[in-house]
C-alpha cells in the first residue's frame, strides 16, 4: 500500500511570492490534514477535511492561506504571499475514518523563505 | 484545552541501555495518546497509542509505555536501545473533536 505522497520535498522561495504544496493521500482515506511544523516543535495543525469539506481550519491563517480538496482525493495548499516566518515543514497526513485516532504521514515540503 | 509537556528536549543513552521518554498531558476528558517518530527528513510514525483498556501499550521497535492516570503520565520506555533507534520522538494527545496536540519533542541520541 503507498503512503501518503507530497511535492515538492524542498522548496525555496523569495518572500512575497507564492508557494504550492500538493498532498495525495492513502487511497480510501477520508479524512486529510495539513500540519505545520517549524524548527524544534511539534506540527501544528492547519485545517483537516472530511472529504470535501474543510471541517476545521480554525489554526489556518486565512490572509495568506488557502487550501483545497476537489474532488475528496488530493490536496492543495498555498500560500501568498510568502512571509520569512513561513520557512517550516509542510506536513501532509491522512486517517481511514473520521478521527485523529490514527493518522498516517507523508514525509513533508520543506519550505524556505529568503 | 489539551496540552503536552515532554521532559528533556535531547535526550542520550548508551547503546543496549534502558531509554525512558517522558511525557505529561492535560485533558478534561478521557484522552486518547500516541506516541509519534520523526526520521531525517521523514514524516511522522505511529509507534504506539492508548485509547482504552490495558493501560500497558506495545508498539513497534520493542517499545512500549503505560498510561497512569493519576499521574497524568504516558512515559515511552524500551528495555535496550538500539543505534537504530536515534530519531526525534513526539507525544501526542487527542481531543473529544479529534484534534491532535503534539508535545514539543524529544531527540534521542543513541551512544556506542
């Protein structure tokens, strides 16, 4: 069974211009998150869908933030513009029913901003 | 609010010694914990959760850990460390909405 997919693995960007990660996760899993994780911490949690539908992006910061999930399969999330204190990890995970229970993780975008 | 507190941010032990990752939570409800590791350069794995029944919880790689309630603790123990076993290792507790709240992190450092 593949793992969750993520591109790029390492992207590194100006300040001010855009940035897209892509995510494919589990094939049957509903349900999607998107985390960050910034140098010596934790991941953060950034929205979570139930298929299509964005359930929680509460933590997402909306000014500069988008996310989306056509079609309950795939992800993507922007940013723009880029600020500096976005260089973080990217995370991408998935789970097999509604729950954070047990979720799987993709191994991640590293982003840099410079 | 759920929160995690992990003791010890980097944290060495000599090859085939005991290791012990602790890690406290907070919660108002029954929680749910996991144990996650982080590789190089890799996503997160599950090593091992506890939802209910035996508070003694098995995982993968010979470890373990055991939830005490009274002490609001959920400490990951493996009897012998192996090289192998150098990673950063993160706690995790989830809410009544599914949410998860990582710890901070503990990198382990296995010794020759």
């Amino acid at each position: 069974e593949a793992g969750v997919v993520q591109s790029p693995r390492y992207k590194i960007i100006e300040k001010k211009q855009p940035v897209a990660f892509w995510c494919n996760p589990i094939s049957g899993h509903n349900t999607l998150y998107w985390y960050r994780q910034n140098l010596g911490q934790g991941p953060e949690l950034l929205i979570r869908y139930e298929n299509e539908e964005a359930v929680d992006d509460s933590q997402l910061p909306k000014d500069r933030f988008s996310a989306e999930r056509l079609k309950g399969v795939d992800s993507t999330l922007k940013i723009q513009p880029a600020e500096l204190g976005d260089s973080a990890v990217y995370l991408c995970a998935s789970s097999p029913w509604q729950g954070g229970y047990e979720q799987y993780f993709g191994p991640g975008t590293r982003l840099t901003v410079t | 609010a759920q929160s995690v507190t992990q003791l010890g941010s980097h944290v060495s032990v000599s090859e085939g010694a005991l290791v012990l990752l602790r890690c406290n939570y907070s919660s108002s409800v029954p929680p749910y914990l996991f144990w996650y590791v982080q590789y190089p350069n890799q996503g997160l794995q599950l090593l091992l959760k506890y939802t209910t029944g035996a508070t003694l919880v098995k995982g993968i790689n010979g470890f373990e850990a055991e939830f005490k309630k009274s002490e609001t603790s959920f400490h990951l123990t493996k009897p012998s460390a192996h090289m192998s076993d150098a990673a950063e290792y993160f706690c995790a507790v989830s809410d009544p909405d599914e949410k998860l709240t990582f710890g901070t992190g503990t990198r382990l450092t296995i010794i020759p």
